[in-house]
C-alpha cells in the first residue's frame, strides 16, 4: 500500500536493508487502520477462528482489531520455512504501546521452541557447524546481509533448552 511504502519500507531502507533481504525475511507493514488486516482476511475466505486462534487479529463487542497495526512486521518462520507467528515494531514515537510486540503463544507457535532467522540460516549453520545468536531481527538481518548467514536469534526471549536443541539438531 501507500502507507506500507512510505512507513515500512522507508523504515527498512533507512536502516539499509537491500530489496533482497527484505525479501529473503518476508518483511511488511501492517496499515493504521485497526480493521485492515482482519476485513482482508475475512473478506479472503479466512476463518476467523484461525484470526483468533493465531493472535493477529482480536474481537469484542465493537468488532475485530489488528493486533499489529501501524508496526513493521517480521515473520518468523520455522526451520522448514512456514510462518508461525509475528514480530512488529511501532515507528511512531509517543505512543503508549510496547516497542516491540510478538505473536502470543497459539497452537502453533511456541515462541521457546523458535530461533529467528534460523530457516534463513539452517544451511549455514550445518556448513560452519556453528551458529551467532545475537539479540533481535534486525541484528539477524543485518549479517545476514554483510555476508554472516549463521546467525539468529531468541527474539527477545531468554534463551531456553528448546532452542539450544533446535541448533545442536
């Protein structure tokens, strides 16, 4: 969208990220408006037990609401590449929201059994047999980007048992 180019995207090019790894990490935005995500989903055959069991989208007595809305986003991808939750960012400053917000734990995303980056960096990793843990997605990324593929991290997390035996498997 509109808003997605001049906030998301000039957010991630700021930060010198290149087209290919916004691409390789499946970076976005998701819009202001505090329905859009849910309306399209909807709208896309959806269900909306999946919204409410994923935690992207939430309901009340007004209707739906984006849990991420107005935030950068990164997927965050199992080691075989599918998506199983988010990570947002909010760029707007004096805002009364948490900085950083993940996806809640849900039936398939247990974020203490996930390493961001690790799908992007598996092959690296088994190559160099070893691995970088470093603290967020933008570190992940950044080098991912100068050429360091063997990285990853805890997203925010304490680094837990799960995690320490997805990269020794």
């Amino acid at each position: 969208t509109e808003e997605g180019r001049a906030i998301g995207l000039s957010y991630f090019r700021e930060r010198g990220f290149t087209d290919e790894t916004m691409e390789t990490f499946m970076l976005g935005y998701s819009p202001r408006n505090a329905t859009a995500f849910a309306t399209h989903a909807i709208e896309n055959k959806y269900s909306e037990k999946a919204l409410l069991e994923s935690g992207i989208s939430m309901q009340n007595e007004r209707g739906w609401l984006d849990r991420f809305r107005s935030r950068v986003m990164f997927p965050i991808h199992s080691i075989s590449g599918r998506v199983l939750g988010f990570g947002g960012r909010v760029l707007e400053k004096n805002v009364k929201a948490a900085k950083y917000l993940n996806s809640p734990e849900n039936p398939i995303y247990h974020k203490s059994n996930v390493l961001y980056g690790l799908y992007q960096a598996k092959q690296e990793i088994v190559k160099l047999d070893e691995a970088y843990l470093v603290e967020g997605y933008t570190d992940v990324m950044s080098f991912h980007q100068n050429g360091v593929r063997n990285v990853v991290s805890s997203s925010g997390t304490a680094l837990t048992e799960g995690q320490i035996a997805m990269l020794s498997r």
